[in-house]
C-alpha cells in the first residue's frame, strides 16, 4: 500500500508538471497576452536607441572639447543616463515650467548665462530637498554657507527653501568662481566640490580647464550631466520626450502680504487670509515653524493664492 502511495504521488506531481510547462508554452506562444498586445508591440515600447552625440557643444558660450580625451564618452555616458532615465527626467520637464520663470529672471538681472539655471535641476531635481550631509533646497546650501550669501537660517525661517533669494545666492557664489577660474565649466564644478576643491586640484594636476582635470567620480559627471539636462531640454523630442503643455506645472498665482506683526499661530493666519496651512507652507516652504516673530519696524513678504 504504502508503495502504491508513493507511485501515485509522484505520478500526480509529474502529471502537475506538465500541466504548468504546457500553459506556460501556450502563454508565451499565444499572439495575444493579457493586456491586449501582440508580443511584437512590446517589442517597440522596449527598444531604446542611444542618443546621438552632438558634434559640436558650448557651455554658456564656452566651446565644450568635444575631440579631447575621454569628453565624448563621458557626455555619451550623461545622455543614456538622463534620456533612459524618464520618470526623473519628466518630472524635470513639469517642474521646470514653474520655476524656471523665476530662475531665469534672477540669473540676467546677475549677468550669468541662462545655462546656469540647469544647476538647479542637477542639484535638487527642482525640489525642496535635504541632502544626507545637510544640504538644503533649490540650489543646496548647507546651513554654514547660508549666510555668507545673505540666506537667514534659524529655528522659524530657512532661506535656504525660498526659491528667489536661494537663486540670487547661487549667482553671487557662481560670480565668484567664474571671476576667480575665468571658465563657466570650472565655475559649475566648484559648485560641486567647492572653490579650494577645484583650485587645488588645478594646482596638482597642472591644467586650467574642467575637462583635463581628474576629479572625484561626482565632480567628474557633474558638468557632463548639466551638458546632457541643456541638450535633453533644448531638443526633448529627439530625446523621445514629448509633453503637451497642458502637462507641465503651470506657476503658482499668487498675492504677496506684508505681514508687519508676530505671527503666532500660523493656521489661524492663514484661514484669516482666506488660504489654509497647507497652501501658506507650499507657497512659503522657508516657514520652518508655525510661527513667525517680526521685529518692530520690520515686515516679512508672504505669498498666499490668489482668492
């Protein structure tokens, strides 16, 4: 008996067995799966082609060497990485049609070139972001830097998130670097890696552009990813991006209160102004407490939706 068990359960199994390799083989070989298409059609969703490398580029007006050793291929490596990359790259799209209206205008009023606002997007993705060393907002600084480039950090406000004044910072720090390198590329990697970074590695090596310099693999990628987000941007459809308008987010409408007194319950001032918390905190993420202590004589610009 306990022999026939055996023969039998190992007959079921078997029979089970091919039962699974069979319907497996009528799934794959079957015209049409479960969703409605033809193995065929998901064939085009998933080829990728690379992108093409332009013969020639510039940065802000400056030549990019695209015949110098290793340029080609690490701009190659930045395009592949931010085309095939879509769900940041398209949200890079969608935010952009909201902030860079405010970006840009700050970066012209500076005298710096419009390729600079692509800093932006290479350093938070256009989001109010801390990175794990501390580093904050739009345009990362980190809370020591801040106020040597007029941003107040304390316990109730934090510069740093207020994407205007943060933007009129970064200029004044790219300012800097590019009066003290005379290149915009080298004045992009010591965003990155900071100014006595980029000097000294200059000293050491004994070149004077960004790309002879051997840098940390992060500061290495970090002008050839800003070369590849312009290229993507200015040319999105040759890239396979394509948004309707209707898509991308739209700038916020907004009023400006100038609050001259204490704000102590932050709720409450913004249900007196006919907006909610929610709305006073997107719209003023540099709010970092849920009040707001105004000195005498002094008064803060609060942006609120428009009623």
């Amino acid at each position: 008996m306990n022999s026939w068990k055996k023969e039998r359960s190992i007959l079921a199994k078997s029979a089970a067995c091919l039962v699974f390799v069979i319907g497996l083989t009528a799934l794959v070989s079957n015209p049409t799966l479960t969703d409605g298409h033809k193995p065929s059609e998901r064939v085009t969703w998933t080829q990728n082609e690379a992108p093409q490398l332009p013969n020639r580029e510039d940065l802000a007006g400056e030549t990019v060497p695209m015949d110098a050793f290793g340029v080609r291929d690490q701009l190659d490596r930045e395009l592949i990485v931010n085309t095939y990359h879509h769900s940041s790259t398209m949200l890079y799209f969608k935010r952009a049609a909201r902030w860079f209206p405010i970006i840009e205008p700050i970066l012209r009023e500076n005298g710096l070139p419009e390729d600079m606002k692509y800093l932006a997007i290479i350093e938070s993705g256009l989001a109010q972001v801390v990175s794990p060393a501390g580093a904050t907002g739009f345009w990362q600084f980190m809370k020591g830097t801040a106020p040597q480039y007029g941003l107040k950090v304390t316990k109730e406000i934090d510069e740093r998130y207020h994407v205007a004044k943060a933007t009129q910072a970064a200029c004044t720090y790219l300012l800097e670097s590019r009066e003290e390198f005379g290149s915009w590329a080298l004045a992009a990697a010591s965003y990155n890696m900071g100014k006595a970074g980029v000097r000294k590695a200059m000293e050491k090596q004994g070149v004077g552009t960004y790309w002879e310099l051997h840098l940390n693999s992060e500061t290495a990628r970090y002008v050839y990813r800003l070369l590849a987000i312009k290229a993507i941007f200015e040319a999105p459809e040759s890239f396979g991006f394509s948004i309707d308008e209707d898509a991308l987010y739209r700038p916020h409408e907004t009023r400006t209160v100038w609050v001259t007194s204490s704000i102590e319950d932050a709720a409450a001032f913004a249900l007196q102004e006919g907006a909610n918390l929610k709305s006073l905190k997107i719209l003023n993420p540099w709010l970092r407490s849920d009040r707001l202590t105004i000195a005498p004589g002094d008064s803060v610009a609060i942006d609120l939706p428009i009623e």
